[in-house]
C-alpha cells in the first residue's frame, strides 16, 4: 500500500458520522466504511469521542479530513446551525489532531461534496460556475470556478420569498412537513431559480441521501440552468474530506 495515495475521510452528517480510507486517485473506498451515531447537540467531547470511533480501527499512518456541518475557516468552526451552538470558535482541526494523534484537517461538508463531484464525480471537467448543492440535514453548497473551490457559500441560508431555503427545501424539511415529492420539487425549484438567479451557474449538481429517490422529483424540478445527480451519492462527503488532505493550502 502506498500510504500518501490514500487518506481518511470522516463525513459529520445530521444523523451519522461516516467514514472509510479513499484512495486519493480514484476516489473509490480501499477500506469499507464505518459509521456512528452523531451526538449532534451533544458537548465538544461527545462529537470527539464518535469521529475517534470511526477513524481508531484505520492505518495509524493514514491523515484524515473531516467534513463538518459549519463554515470553517483555518480548522475553526465558525458557524452551527444544525449542531451545538458550543461549538462556535472552537479548533476542529487542533482538537481532532489531539484526540486522534493523527495529521488533521476541517472542511465544509458541501465543501467535502463539491470537491468529490468536481474530482472523480458528476462535475468532472466541467469548467466555468459549477454549484453543487448537499439536501441533507440543511442544505450545503459549494461553489466552483474551473474547478477551483470558492469556500463557505453558505447558500443554504438564502432567503427565497422571507424564508431561508433550507427550510423550505432540505431532505429534513420534507420528511417532517410531510412534504409529497410534488410539494417538494416546488419549493426546491423555487430555491434553484433563485439560486440561477443570482449566480447564473453553467451546472447545478444535487447531493445528499435523497438524491437515491432522484426518479421521484428530478423531472418535476424547473430551473434554467442544467441539473445533474451526483455520482457519489451519500459517499461524496467522505470521498472530498479524503481528497481535502491533498489540497495545498490548509483549511
Ligand atoms: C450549514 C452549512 C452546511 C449545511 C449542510 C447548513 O445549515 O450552515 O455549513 O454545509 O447546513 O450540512
């Protein structure tokens, strides 16, 4: 095994924290993954303790990128709307290298999924405005220009119509609302038109666990600009944290 062709990708998700060793050329799984519950309103420690859990069984040489629900700048949690308000300020990445004993680092979990799409996934290759949107917990998105990432959009906090667009359109929302797959291709057209809008994106790629179900709502969605499914479906998060450990330039 060459240890530097491959890499430890940890996803913190709304429910779960999943992880496997990617191989850094294919971004395909060398080992399978794991996966525990996320302590996501739980203290610092809990959420430390369950990323150990995934990551304690893997090569002790391997580094590992953590895709986390938050902005994160430097290593430093910056935002938490779906996660304990205590982590605001803290260093991820410092605190995950203590408790690991292993090189870390943090990323935006959209971040993490874009970064997998543009490398090995949906938008490979594709130049010019790429927007890859997580429909998830909240929604995530990632921003890219020619293949370069464009950090922390945030554009899941948009406001569309005086309410922010991920709670008209995540995964969650549609499951508590109760939401039919009609209803919920309407609010999430709503909040791609803005988005084309605004950014007038050459590609919007849609991640998250719902795209699974993509046969239920993709042709009910109306946007101007092309549409594509992720490829890597759920592992995207986990693929881009891997591939983040390669990036020059620490986060
Ligand atoms: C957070 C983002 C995150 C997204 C998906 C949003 O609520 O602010 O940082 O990428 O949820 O988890």
């Amino acid at each position: 095994m060459n240890q530097s062709s491959q890499a430890i990708g940890v996803d913190v998700g709304g429910s779960s924290i999943k992880s496997a060793v990617v191989d850094l050329r294919s971004g395909e799984f060398a080992v399978a993954r794991r996966s525990v519950t996320t302590p996501a309103q739980g203290p610092i420690d809990a959420m430390l303790d369950a990323i150990s859990d995934v990551v304690s069984d893997f090569d002790r040489r391997l580094n590992v990128g953590i895709a986390f629900p938050s902005v994160i700048r430097a290593g430093i949690v910056e935002t938490a709307a779906n996660i304990n308000k205590a982590w605001i300020g803290q260093p991820l990445a410092a605190l995950a290298h203590k408790r690991l004993d292993r090189e870390v680092i943090a990323i935006n979990d959209a971040d993490a999924a874009g970064l997998a799409e543009i490398k090995c996934g949906a938008a490979r290759d594709v130049k010019g405005l790429v927007l890859v949107l997580t429909l998830g917990t909240g929604i995530g998105s990632a921003l890219f220009l020619d293949g370069h990432l464009i950090g922390n959009s945030e554009l899941g906090h948009l406001q569309v119509d005086g309410q922010e667009a991920e709670q008209r359109a995540s995964g969650r929302v549609r499951v508590e609302k109760n939401l039919s797959w009609d209803q919920w291709a309407a609010q999430l057209s709503r909040v791609l038109q803005e988005y084309q809008a605004l950014l007038w994106p050459d590609l919007i790629v849609l991640c998250g666990g719902i795209t699974d179900d993509a046969p239920q709502f993709l042709d009910k969605l109306v946007c101007r600009a092309p549409l594509r499914i992720g490829k890597l479906r759920a592992d995207a998060g986990i693929v881009g944290a891997a591939l983040a450990t390669a990036s020059t330039r620490p986060r």
